[in-house]
C-alpha cells in the first residue's frame, strides 16, 4: 500500500514539474501548405507572438502535399509532448475525410483542437483575358467552350477545390481542375495566364485584384466580405443556395496533455488579439478566430457530413 501511494506521489510529482518546466526547448510549428498561402501567413503572424509569451523559438515548418495531407499526417504522429503543434484547414480536417479514401489519420480522433485561427470566404477571379465581368457571363464562355478552360487550387480538398467543383455542379459547365501544392505557387499561373480562373482564399485573391491584374466576380460566402464590399457572393451574382467557406485551426497531436493545450490556447487568443496581428488579420480579408478547442472539436463534427456532400455530388476525384 505504502508503495503504491509513494508511486502515485512520485508521478504527481513529475507531472507537476513537468508542468512548471513545459516548454523548455522549441516548440516546432507544422504548415500542411507551400509559403505564400493563407495558412502559411498565419502561422508567421501568431508564431512570434507565441514565441515571446513562451520563452520559446516556435519554428515554422512548411510540409506541403496532398491538400494538407501530408503535413497534417506528420502532425497526427508525432509525440504528444507539447513541442510540436500544426495548422489545419477546412481541407485537412474536414473536406480530405470523403475525398481520400484512405486518410492516413483520423481527423476527429487523432488531434487535439486549440482554436480557430481565422475564418475566410475564397473569391471567384479571373484572368482578364477571358474577356468576362460577371459570372453569368463566365457560364455563357465556359458553355461555349467545354473543358477548354481550367481553374488552379491550392490542391486537391482543398476549399477552393470544392468551389470549383461545387460552381460545375450547379451550373453544368466543363472545366479542368489543376492541383498546385499551395496558392503561392498557384496564382503565378494564374496571372500568367496558364490556368483561366481560380475560387482562391480572399487572403491571397484580392491583391491582384486590387492592382487591377485579376478580375473577382464573386465570393464564396453568404454575405459579402468587408474588405472588398463592391464583390458580390455566388448568390447575388445568379446562383442562389451556393456557399461554401475556408477555416483556418491550430491543432496539436492527440494525447497532448489538457494544461499544455489550454495554455496554447490563452497564447494564441492573446496574439490573434494583439493590435498589430488584429490589423494585419483585418487587411487580408480574415475574420479572427479564438474558439474554444471543444468548440473547434465540435464544428469538425459538423463539416465533415456537410461538407462530404458536396464532394460525392460533384464526383470529385484524387487527380
């Protein structure tokens, strides 16, 4: 008896100084995106702020491929100890669960949601070269010239992959779709012109807009974005009942400890609020997330019936 409660003591113990001591070598911060993309910009936004509240360097570390795939699987198998931490997206965690059949994760059982970084519409633009300036008029074009024309995502499963593949299903036209791994190496395709359009995050989709070398027709969204109110949705612009949106989350491993999380937490609400990120956050067109991690648990329930739908009625497949 005496030794079990020695036991039990010893293991209060360590388990209180490794509390007291966490963290105390850095943190490495997993990116399931190529640089330049929404989810990559985030996390170089949070990642100082987080490094300055822990005494901690929190690197980031970009593992791009297979719509998040890759990066979120390297995530779901590393050591539940605090030190590694990982974005997720609509894509990862919630759209890849239908389209792949054979995940290399479980997307509700191997991770331990933190919170909501950001939540953001993707925007329907075009190279101006195609000669439209609303989407009625991009259905017209497109009818016209069946599968003769393409749209870039930031990969397969990817939210701007189930845009384009959603508009085709509610409007009957043929197109390609092209895989990047990433937006940053897919929108110099677009303004070059190699690929004709893209349903792209607002984050990235809207400065070229701006300088006038992309046209938005739409967004994704029910109601408009604050950062570009002159864009109408997908609803307003002729096809009512479309919506679909992009979620950006922070995740660690499943296992890691409930104090670690929780603190992760606290730190990342506090950078998302502070005065430099929330601007920053605010001019890419994002709303700021902070949810609770069961809350962020519970939405993943939620997307992935809803958001499988629309991958089964589109027949979307893994190029």
């Amino acid at each position: 008896m005496k030794r079990s409660i020695l036991a039990l003591l010893a293991f209060a113990c360590t388990s209180y100084a490794q509390a007291q001591t966490w963290p105390s070598k850095p943190i490495r911060y997993i990116v399931i995106f190529a640089p330049g993309g929404t989810t990559d910009i985030l996390a170089r936004l949070i990642a100082p702020k987080m490094s300055d509240a822990l005494g901690q360097p929190v690197v980031v570390e970009n593992r791009p491929g297979a719509a998040g795939a890759l990066g979120a699987e390297m995530l779901a198998k590393a050591t539940a100890d605090g030190y590694t931490i990982g974005s997720g997206t609509v894509s990862s965690h919630a759209i890849n669960v239908t389209l792949y059949p054979k995940l290399p994760y479980d997307a509700d059982r191997d991770f331990a949601p933190i919170t909501m970084l950001a939540t953001l519409p993707n925007m329907l633009i075009v190279h101006p070269s195609l000669g439209v300036n609303n989407v009625k008029e991009l259905i017209a074009f497109l009818k016209a010239n069946p599968n003769k024309h393409s749209f870039g995502s930031a990969g397969n499963g990817t939210s701007q992959h189930m845009s384009g593949e959603l508009f085709k299903t509610m409007t009957g036209v043929q197109m390609q779709h092209i895989p990047y791994k990433g937006s940053g190496p897919m929108i110099p395709d677009l303004l070059a012109g190699t690929i004709s359009m893209s349903f792209e995050n607002m984050t990235t989709a809207y400065p070229p807009v701006k300088n006038g070398r992309l046209k938005a027709l739409a967004v994704t969204t029910l109601k408009r974005s604050f950062v570009a109110p002159e864009v109408p949705t997908m609803a307003e612009a002729g096809l009512p009942g479309y919506e679909i949106s992009s979620w950006q989350a922070l995740f660690a491993p499943a296992g890691t400890r409930k104090d670690i999380v929780a603190r992760l937490y606290s730190e990342v609400v506090k950078a998302l609020k502070a005065p430099d990120v929330a601007k920053r956050i605010q001019e890419l067109g994002l709303d700021a997330g902070g949810m609770p991690p069961e809350e962020l648990a519970a939405l993943i329930r939620n997307d992935i019936p809803r958001l499988g739908k629309i991958v089964r009625d589109s027949g979307a497949k893994v190029d």
